[in-house]
C-alpha cells in the first residue's frame, strides 16, 4: 500500500493553500507534518484524505487516485482523526469507538462478534476499557483524546493521519497518545500525524516533513532535516539542537 | 433495555389506538368495539368505530410518528436537540402551501394535490435550513433561520385569511393553522399515509450516517460517510413524512422535539437507534392528547395542534436551557 501525491496545488480565492506538492507515504513509517500556523498542513491532509479535489496533480492509493474511490472503500484505507474532537451527543465510549469500523457496515447497534473483540482490543491498547460504559461527556481532555484514537485504530486502516493529536494535552497525555500512534505503526501500518510540538516530532517521528507557506520545503529523518537554520528559517525562532533535544530561545 | 423499547412502544401503540376507541362522547365498552371493528356489531357502534374513531386515532398516531422520525432524524442530521418540523418552519411551509390549494379551490380538483403541495412546502423549507446547516454550525443561526421561516409562513397564511372571500372559508383555514385530526377519513389516510411511510423508510434507511455524524462532519467524511447525499437523503425523508403529516392534520408543533429527546436516554444517544422509537413515542403522544381533547369538558372541541403546543412550548423551553446549562455548543 502506497500513497503518493504528484504535484498537489490546492487554491482558494487568490491564494495558493498548498503548491506543488510531491509526497509518497509508505507502512512502517510514523511521518510528522510541521510548519507554522498557516502553513498549508491541514490542507495538505484534507487533500491526501480526498476530502478536497485538488486543483492540479493527483494523490493516488496504490495507484488508484483517491478522488474516484468512493468514501467507503477511501475510509477502509485511511482513518482520519481531525482536530475537532467535540461529540454532538452525550454518547457511550464503546459507541463512539464502534464508529471506528463504520467504513465495514458496522454501527454500534449491532456488533458482530469480530467487531466486538476488536473494539475491545483497542480499547484495551488505549486504556480506556474502563470507561467503555461513560458517557463521553464526562471524560477529560486526556481520555477523550484516547477515546478518539481507539476509533481511529478500530477502522484498522493501512493508513493513518492525525491532525494534531495531541493538541491541548498535558505533557504526560502527549506523550501516551504519541506512544499509542507509535505502537500503531507496523510494517503493514503507517502515520502521517500534524505536530507541533518538535521536541514530540524528534523523539516519535521517522521521517519531517516541513511546510511553510504552501510548500514542502524538506523532508527526511529529523537527524538529516533538525537544524538551527530550518528552525529560523521555518518557524521564526531562535533554537538550540542537542541530538532530538530542541530548546527554543527566542522569537525572530 | 433497549432492545424491549421497541415491543413496549408498540404494544402501547396499540392499546392507546384501541383506548381511542372507547372513550368519547359515548364511551363504548371492549367488547362493542372489537365488535365494531370486525364488521359485528351494531351499524351505529360500527359507524363510530370505523368511521370516525378509528381513522382519527390512525391519523394521530401517524401524524406523531411522522413527525418524530422526522424531527429525530433532523436533529441527527443537525446535531442539534432543538431540531423539529415545527421549529424550523418545515411544517408552517407545509400548511401554507397546502392551504394556498384549499383556498383556491384546486383542491377537489384531485385529492392528491394537497399532500403533494404539503410535501412540496415542507421540501422547500427543509432544503433551505440544510443549505444553511452547510454554511453555519451556529445553532442559534439555524434556529433563527426557522423563525423566519415559519414567520414568513405564518404572515403568507394570514394574508390567505385576511383576503378570506366568506367566512365558511375563514373557519376553514383557520382549522387548517390550528391543527386537528377530528372528521379524518380513511380515505384520507390512503392519501398520506404511504408518504409518511416512505419518507420514514428513507430516513431509517440513513440511519448509519446520523451516527456518525455524532463525530462531526469533518471526522464523519474521514469515516466514509458521503454527505452530501446523506444531507439530501434527510431532507427528502423528512420533507416527504413532515408534509404528508401536515396535508392530514395541518400544523402541530414540538412533538417531533419531546419524543426524541425522552427517547435519547433509553438507546444510549445514538441518532440512529433513536429514529423507531421516536416515531412511535411521537405517535403515542398525539393518540393520547386527541383522547385528551375529544373528552375535554369544552363548551367547543380543543384543537389538537394547541394542546400540543401548550404542552411542547414549554418543553422546547426547558431543553434549550438545559443545552444551554451543559455548555451546549452554540
């Protein structure tokens, strides 16, 4: 399974939200998104994900450009958690997570028993089998954030992308939930995750890549890409590397 | 538990529809009415049971349900717990248009032309608040939009009444706007029911999306929901059953709010599992107030629209307030 994308560009209005982008995403890899606010990264997903038609190039799943998939057969392939996490209703843990299997006929009514020991499973991995019966609304900010990660794995899909997923954590919920999508990752399994915090970038990711105003501007292991002068040149800041230690100083 | 609501609902169903039949201005006891119903008793009993109270308690359960799947599914489709035919002016829209036919007469012309207008108002109103459902997540604006909506309706109708050529007329359209189910033949159920019918089976039929759609729109299209046939699907349900339930008894608010909102409760919050059950809590609902009007001690009849909307105003109220007090998203 290979995701490619071939010269991207993505208008709205007068302004380019993303340029000639080349990307291939293959299983095995836990790829970070960076890049300053702005930069495209959403974008970027949305069009990967086949939610926006981009206006030049192609992304293509194993050569099958993603845009004639029908949502079904795109969701079986790529599960999608977006930055907004908010439930309409104040539903049950498990019911959210069986939603995860929605693109395979499932719907929390009525569970086979594959489905049910599969949820299990996720819920077990994320550790939230003890609030499988809570409400959703009662959760905190952390076990939400795990919740939506347990139905983004229950679709099990060869791809998955997170739009910061770790926004609006504490430091210890960071990393757990970055652990979880590590442990997500196998050979037949990959991420494409936005980030923004670099340290988290550093330490998780095999592979940056780095936005800035609407272009890839680099790509490749944070050994090869981390430097004080992407940094600057990138996100406007004054840092200091040290090996995946990255201590900003000072805005530029 | 929730697996016995549905077989509860039912039976209730049915006992409210057959307790229709025996209470009235003459109260008929059990055995006259299955009698009546089964073409064996007296011609008098027999005229009572399936003349005029059988089809009338029909009408109001149907007219319920209608308006329960359709207000449950609009909520799914919304996210939103104050979504209903009644507030979003989906059902002023259907009775304007099906009182602009009565007025000028088209209506003998073919008695399918008024439900047909009824669901061609409700359409119409339905596709506007689903346009604006696309470029707003405000509920508050979505509401707005509802009260202008029905303000419009409302103002168009009585520009209708004030133009009324006699007062025959004026007491029928008025009629029309307060909303009854009383003197309903079966024949007019034939006329309606089937719509009500395949608007509820398409609503059902999308049920799966209304789940997911619990995540919000942008996860939903990660999930493979298409929304944009699902938004069409929602609004052709719940425009053809809105506008069939109108074209039997005009205008009846809020029931399409309260039944969802005791279901939601009972299956876990889930938009789709709450669709059958709404409907026929909805349906109960108005079966048992048409009892309540019918043996009011009232000099003349209640209408069941005003009783429906003395008991569901209040309710609306409530659950804005408590959408409000949770930090409901607005």
């Amino acid at each position: 399974m290979i995701m490619q994308a071939r010269n991207i560009s993505v208008l709205a209005d007068d302004s380019q939200l993303i340029k000639d982008i080349e990307l291939e995403l293959k299983p095995g890899e836990l790829t970070a998104l960076i890049g300053p606010n702005g930069a495209g990264k959403t974008t970027l997903l949305r069009t990967l994900l086949g939610l926006i038609q981009p206006d030049t190039g192609q992304v293509t799943l194993n050569g099958m450009d993603v845009q004639k998939l029908s949502p079904i057969k795109r969701a079986r392939q790529i599960a999608y958690l977006p930055q907004t996490r908010l439930l309409a209703w104040p539903n049950i843990v498990s019911d959210v997570v069986a939603l995860g299997r929605f693109a395979f006929g499932t719907s929390p009514a009525k569970l086979n028993p594959s489905d049910k020991a599969l949820i299990e499973d996720v819920m077990i991995a994320c550790d939230i089998q003890h609030l499988s019966e809570r409400r959703a609304n009662s959760l905190s900010g952390g076990e939400l954030a795990r919740v939506h990660c347990a139905r983004t794995f229950a679709a099990q899909a060869p791809f998955l992308i997170a739009d910061e997923p770790v926004a609006a954590l504490d430091p210890r919920h960071q990393i757990r939930i970055m652990k979880l999508i590590k442990n997500y990752v196998s050979p037949a399994r990959g991420a494409l995750v936005v980030l923004h915090d670099i340290n988290l970038a550093a330490q998780y990711a095999d592979r940056l890549i780095w936005m800035k105003n609407a272009r890839i501007i680099a790509d490749g292991s944070p050994q090869d890409t981390l430097t004080n002068e992407r940094m600057a040149d990138v996100f406007k800041v004054k840092a200091c590397i040290n090996k995946a230690h990255i201590l900003i100083e000072d805005a530029l | 538990m929730p697996s016995a609501l549905n077989p509860v609902l039912v039976l209730t169903a049915f006992l409210s529809i057959i307790l229709a039949c025996l209470l009235g201005s003459t109260p008929l006891g059990l055995g006259q009415v299955f009698a009546g119903l089964f073409g064996q008793g007296s011609e008098g009993d027999t005229i009572v049971i399936t003349q005029i109270r059988l089809p009338r308690a029909l009408a109001a359960f149907f007219v319920g349900a209608a308006l329960g799947i359709s207000g449950a599914a609009l909520q799914g489709l919304l996210r939103n717990p104050l979504a209903e035919p009644g507030v979003l002016g989906v059902s002023a829209f259907a009775s304007l248009s099906a009182t602009f036919v009565i007025y000028y007469g088209l209506a003998t012309s073919n008695p399918w032309l008024v439900p047909l207008t009824a669901i061609a108002g409700a359409l119409f109103a339905t596709t506007i608040i689903a346009l604006a459902a696309i470029k707003t997540r405000s509920v508050v604006t979505l509401i707005l939009i509802g009260v202008g909506l029905s303000s419009f309706a409302g103002a168009a109708m009585s520009l209708l009444l004030n133009l009324a050529p006699n007062p025959f007329t004026l007491a029928d359209l008025i009629n029309w706007t307060l909303g009854s189910v009383a003197n309903r033949s079966l024949d007019d159920l034939t006329l309606a029911v089937p719509f009500i019918g395949l608007g509820g089976l398409i609503l059902y039929l999308n049920r799966r999306g209304l789940s997911a759609l619990t995540l919000g729109e942008e996860a939903a299209s990660g999930l493979g929901v298409n929304l944009k046939s699902l938004r069409i699907y929602i609004v052709l349900g719940a425009g053809l059953a809105t506008g069939a339930a109108v074209s039997i008894a005009g205008a009846i608010g809020f029931v399409g709010i309260v039944a969802p909102h005791v279901i939601r409760p009972f299956v876990r919050h889930d938009p789709a599992r709450a669709l059958i059950p709404s409907a026929l809590l909805a349906g109960i609902f108005l079966v048992l107030a048409d009892i309540g009007v019918r043996i009011a001690p009232t000099q003349t009849e209640l209408k069941l629209g005003v009783v429906a909307a003395i008991i569901g105003a209040p309710a609306f109220i409530f659950i804005a307030m408590k959408q409000y007090d949770r930090g409901g998203h607005v």
